[in-house]
C-alpha cells in the first residue's frame, strides 16, 4: 500500500463521487480498523491521515506489562523502551506501536477494499436521499433518453441524471420511445452492485394515488381521501375513496365532468381502466362497493375466519361480478383485505 497512490486515489474518488474527503476518510478509517483488527488481532488501532499534507500513519496501542499474555494487545517494558528511547516509560503506560502502511497484509488490503467501496456505497446512497428526498413517494415527469430493444429497458431523466425504468416496473403492453415524456412513481433511492440510484416504476399501486392527487383538488386538498388501491397494472384498477364533507361527493370529484378527471389519469397509464368505488368502515358494505360494477344481494362475514365472506349476486351478475379470468374478485379482495367466496342468487354454480 503506498502511501502517495492512496492519497490519489482518495482525491480521485472523493472528486468523482462529489464525496466531502473528511466523510471518505472516516470510511476508510472504518475500513482499515477493521482490516487491521482482524489482520492483527488488536482492539486499540490509531490514526493520523492528513491528505493536504500528505501524512498517513496507522498505529496501534498496546498496554506495557511485566509479562506479556497477548502480544496483540501487551508489550514488555524492556520492548517499549526500544520502540521509543526517549519516552520514560512504566507498567501500565500505553506504548504507540508504529505500522509501516507500505506492509499491511494481504488479506488486510483485500477487506479494506470492500469495506472502502461499501462505505462510499453508502455515502452515494445518503447523498442521492438528501438530492431527491423530496422526489420520494412522488410521481414526476420524466423524458426518455434511451432505449434498450433487447431488454425493454429505457433511460429517463430526472433532474439531469439518467435514471432506469426496467421492463418489470413497465405497464404490460404499453410502448415507450425515445424522446416521449411520460410520468414515473419514485419508490425509493436503492444501491445496486454498480452504484446508487432512484427506483421508479409505472406499476406501483401508488402512482394511481398520486396521478388522481395531481388531477383532483379534492383529493390534493385533504377533502377526498383515497383508502385503498388495488391494481392490475395495464388492465385495471380499483380506487376505494372517502369525502370528509357530506357535501362533498367522493366519486364525482375523482370521475370529474364529463369524466374528464378520470380520464388524464387513465390515458397517462395507457388506457388502464379505473373503478372508483366508496369506502366504508362497515365491512359488509365495502365489500358491496368493492365487486361494482357488479350488483350485489348479500354479504355474509364469517365468523371464527379471518377476514372472508361469502357474497350472493343475482345469477345473471355471476360473470360480472367474477370478471375477466376472475380479476374483478381478486381486485376486490385486495382491496378489501377480504378472502371473498361469491356465490349465484339460485345457488347453482358450476366452476
């Protein structure tokens, strides 16, 4: 380990990452004090790293006593003297042990290399937090940059760093080209193998909450709540809402005139349809809101089960009420927490 390269690679890094070299040298140090502990068996690692001045000295304490048990950690008073002739030593001083950094072992170099590159992981991860906080659980506007054909992959732009929307986190069926503006919902900052970056998604549950919030003032203003979403991303969604004024209707405002609220948000997650239904504290009537546009005749909870029913519908609203490969049942059962067994008025089901 050369001193002089140490330093150059430091400033190379701290430069690079935009990283506070106080910070980078605090990793490093919690690096090499791991390294050493390990490669030296002691508990009592010093440091002096000055990169102005191009100083870097690592050293350990060891206790002096009459008879030394652990040399990692003791030194003889006649040894200590050595080290340092002019000092007066005692039993019981702390004797500074000088390392020479050109001669840390191998396997001491190998762990403060990893420990090194995970502290400024996660420096990179706090900086990138501290940039986009505020971006965080939001929905934004993004412009594609480019485009993998291979893996589906695009690269959008988000305050002038390039930011991966996955396949995955796509909406099923929809097609992104360069150069389209389209909105993404940020779950998250995360720190891959190659280094920190934004999660975003077109899928997430909440980027419908967030797209109605941008379209319905009610709901921006506190007045409508949304409770739940449960989606089926490309295919639909259901949207449970709750108006804090009586005079306030919860599903108009998020349909808007004309549908014309309702509309924006489903043309910007590419034609996916949304239900709007009321939220209720009675179990039994969030259930019935819940299979619209399906009616419903009965809710019966079970007792002694956890959170399921059994729900009848009139036999011609069977299909209706089960839906498309059964996704309007499972999008009401997500939505309600509800295991929910729906049964025919006559009591003749076949399936």
């Amino acid at each position: 380990m050369n001193n002089n390269e140490l330093f150059e690679a430091m400033m190379l890094v701290a430069e690079e990452k935009g990283i506070d070299t106080d910070t980078l040298i605090e990793k490093i140090q919690t690096a090499l004090t791991i390294a050493i502990k390990k490669d030296y068996r002691s508990d009592n690692v010093k440091f002096d790293i000055d990169i102005k001045k191009g100083k870097f000295d690592v050293c350990i304490g060891k206790l002096i006593v009459e008879e030394v048990e652990d040399s990692a950690n003791q030194i003889s008073l006649e040894d200590a003297k050595k080290i340092s002739k002019t000092k007066k030593y005692k039993i019981g001083d702390e004797c500074i042990v000088k390392l020479n950094t050109r001669h840390f072992g191998r396997i001491a170099a190998q762990n403060a290399k990893q420990v090194v590159k995970q502290g400024i992981k996660e420096v990179e991860r706090n900086q990138l937090i501290e940039q986009w906080g505020s971006l965080q659980n939001g929905a934004v506007s993004v412009r594609v940059v480019s485009a993998d054909a291979e893996t589906g992959d695009v690269t959008v732009e988000i305050n002038g760093s390039e930011v991966t929307l996955f396949r995955r986190d796509q909406i099923p069926g929809e097609e992104i080209y360069v150069g389209d503006n389209i909105k993404v919902y940020v779950s998250g900052v995360s720190a891959n193998d190659r280094q920190p970056t934004l999660r975003i998604s077109r899928t997430h549950n909440n980027f419908i909450k967030r797209l109605l919030e941008s379209e319905v003032p009610e709901i921006y203003d506190g007045v409508v709540e949304i409770k739940a979403v449960s989606r089926e991303a490309g295919q639909r969604s259901k949207v449970a809402v709750f108006s804090n004024d009586e005079n306030v209707d919860a599903v108009g405002s998020c349909i808007g005139p004309s549908r014309s609220r309702i509309s924006k948000v489903c043309e910007e997650i590419n034609g996916e349809k949304i239900d709007v239904i009321v939220y209720s504290d009675d179990p039994k009537e969030f259930v019935r809101q819940a299979l619209k546009p399906a009616d419903v005749i009965d809710v019966d909870i079970h007792e002694g089960e956890l959170r399921a029913c059994t729900v009848i519908v009139p036999d011609n609203q069977l299909s209706l009420a089960i839906g498309n490969k059964g996704q309007n049942a499972k999008l009401a059962a997500r939505l309600t927490g509800f295991k929910i067994d729906i049964r025919p008025e006559s009591g003749f089901y076949e399936g």
